[in-house]
C-alpha cells in the first residue's frame, strides 16, 4: 500500500480485544517516523496544580499535527502529559513545526517545557525495534490508532534521554501552532462505581506471549471488576455536565492565544466566552437547533472517548467499583512480584475529558480522558519506579 495512505488503507478493528492481538498489526513503512512530545518534569506541574494545563497541552500537540497535515489519517495516542504520532516523513516537516509552534505556547501561556523529538522507523528496525500499526473504529467513522512493537517505547526512551541526538530544537520563530478545535469545557466526570482508576500495564515477555499475557490480562481485569468493558468508560452521558462562564476559560483561552500577550488571550476567550453560551444554553436544556442536537452529540462522545488504547504499553482510564479496586491492584502487584509485568496506578474521584471537535455537523470529534489529578502522569512515576528497581 502507498506509504502516505498507510494508516487509512488499513483495516478497521471493531473490538478492542482485538486491538491485543499482534496479528492484527501491520508493520510501518521503511520512510515513516514516530515523533514523541512530553511535558519535561510534568510531576513538579502537576504538583503546582497544572494537571489541566499538562493535559491541554499534550492534547494540543496531536491537534495542531492534525491540522498541519489535513488530508493524511494519522495514528496518535494521548499520554495525558504529552502524545505519540507516527506519519510520513514527507510531512516531517510540517509536523514539527506544529509541535514546535505547541512548544512556544506551552511556556508562553503556562510556563511549561514542552520536549519534542523524532526517531525513523528505519533506525529502529536496524537496531532491531519494529513499529507496527492498527486502526481501532471507536464510532461512526472515527478511528484511532493503536502502535504495537517495541520501537515506539524504544523511541521515546531515544528521545528522553539526557543530550539526545533525536530531539527537534526549539524555534522561537515557528508561527502559531494551529489549535482549533481543542477545547475542555466539560465539568471533571465523577465516577459512577466508585473511583477512576488509571493504568498502565507493560508485559515482560515477547512475541506471541506477551500478546496471549495482554488478552488474558485484559480479561482478567474485567473478571474482577464485575463489568464488561464498554461500562468501564468513564465517559457518560449523565456525568457530562457544563457551567457558564466554563471554569476552563483560562486555559482554553491561553492554548488558543499561541504566543500572544493579554490581547490574543483576550479575544480567545471572548470567543471562547459567546461559544460556550451556545453550548451551555443547549446541553442544560437539551434543546436540538437546525444541524444540532445537543443529547445526540453526548451519546456519540461516549464511543468516541479513547479511555482504553495500546501503544506498546496497556493504557486505562476505568471507572471501576470502589470495593474492587483493592482487588485489582492486588492482582496486579502479585504479577509484577512474579516477573510478568510493569505497571503503574492512579486512583481519582473523577476523569478529565479533552475534546477534539473537527466538525459537529459531521460528528467527527475524539474525546481524551485521563485520570484527574494527575492520571497517566503519576501512574508514570511508579512505573518508571519499577523499571529502575529492574535496571532497565
């Protein structure tokens, strides 16, 4: 297949348990390059209370590489402090000037250091890392990508690591990062069982193993929270509530204003301010107008939130039962004691929803969730935890 209608080309996974199987992947093409953005010390942030700031900013990043190559589906995953994309390089050049452009306003707006970097699938392969790729259809025509292999992990350790030669410098002349789009007007979403648990999980063994360990752990997790896994998401119609003025309006306005003063912030959040009216006049009341209903849009955000993914490493946000949590976490425990896996955990009362709205008519809008307070990020610490007590 062409190597810039790759991802599109592929074939659509409609199961989530299918996203587990390995055979289910295809190989990236020998020109294409997985770009990696995080926010640095995104800890020391979140302790400073900027885990919306953190999340915006990592959302921002898949949106302005989107708008920067309109026309080529690309696969990218929301880590909660930054995001993973893999494309062409033919369009490398776009890409970072997108990410470079997010950099800008990231510390402009909220005085965080945004790393970017880019590693060629064709380094990795020769060094013995592949990067295979599949299509998951959350809804509708909405399609995420899922990254399997070890190169995308590989390549954000390349990236990560102290002097790396694979990071994009920084350019203070890169324009305005095109962010449109991007908004986060939703209320945080309290969970319905008991508490958010956000998880990553890493199998420690290869090939066909790991992909036998991920299904059987999968399932294994839905046996002990008594659910199946379409009630995990904590994306629910009864739990998205909005309030005028949004609470967000800062921070939406400020990843709006680019690398503007008082005056861009001003008119972003004069705009956000009379498009938000709309909104909250027609969630609160559930009034439909010619080409929206407002009750439909809510029931089509809930297929459309990626709150389970893959991209070498098992990525949740569950709303999981209060009681089994303990449950959980003490099986989890136990497989890493035994040397099957790393993994992290974050318990919340409630989910952040980041939204992605390209076209309402249309509804083409993806929704990233994460853990509130923190989420992936601290789940991320004890996972790194438990990769250095590994020597790894």
């Amino acid at each position: 297949m062409p190597s810039e209608t790759f991802f599109a080309d592929l074939p659509a996974l409609t199961d989530f348990e299918a996203v587990l199987d390995s055979r289910n992947y295809h190989s990236l093409p020998e020109d294409w390059m997985i770009f990696v953005a995080d926010v640095r010390n995104s800890t020391e942030a979140l302790q400073r209370g900027l885990y919306r700031a953190v999340n915006m900013v990592g959302a921002a990043c898949i949106v302005a590489v989107l708008n920067g190559c309109r026309g080529t589906v690309l696969p990218f995953v929301f880590g909660g402090d930054g995001a993973t994309v893999a494309a062409p390089a033919a369009l490398a050049s776009a890409i970072e000037e997108a990410l470079q452009g997010v950099a800008i306003m990231a510390a402009k707006q909220f005085d965080l250091e945004l790393r970017i970097g880019r590693v060629p699938v064709s380094e990795l392969r020769a060094a013995g890392f592949n990067v295979e790729a599949a299509k998951y259809r959350v809804a509708g025509s909405v399609e995420l990508g899922m990254l399997g292999g070890t190169g995308v992990l590989e390549a954000e350790r390349r990236i990560k690591s102290p002097g790396s030669a694979w990071l994009i410098p920084q350019n203070e002349q890169a324009p305005n990062a095109d962010v449109s789009g991007l908004s986060c007007r939703w209320e945080p979403l309290q969970s319905e069982h008991g508490e958010i648990l956000t998880l990553l999980v890493q199998s420690r063994l290869q090939g066909a193993e790991a992909d036998r360990y991920y299904q059987q752990c999968y399932a294994r997790l839905l046996t002990l929270t008594g659910l199946p896994g379409e009630r995990l998401n904590p994306v629910r119609v009864q739990a998205m509530h909005t309030r005028w003025p949004p609470k967000t309006l800062g921070l939406e306005s400020r990843a709006h204003a680019g690398r503007g003063g008082w005056r861009a912030r001003f008119w972003a959040a004069a705009g956000t301010l009379a498009h938000s009216l709309g909104g909250a006049l027609l969630f609160n009341t559930g009034l439909a107008v010619p080409g929206f209903n407002p009750r439909r849009y809510q029931k089509a955000s809930v297929p459309r939130s990626d709150f389970r993914k893959f991209d070498g490493l098992l990525r949740m946000v569950l709303d999981i039962p209060a009681a089994k949590i303990p449950v959980v976490l003490e099986f989890l425990e136990a497989e890493h004691r035994r040397g099957a896996i790393f993994y992290g955990a974050h318990r919340s009362d409630s989910a952040l929803m980041t939204c992605v709205v390209f076209s309402l008519r249309q509804e083409s809008h993806v929704h990233f969730i994460d853990g509130n307070d923190g989420g992936y990020a601290l789940a991320a610490l004890q996972f790194k935890q438990q990769l250095k007590a590994a020597g790894l």
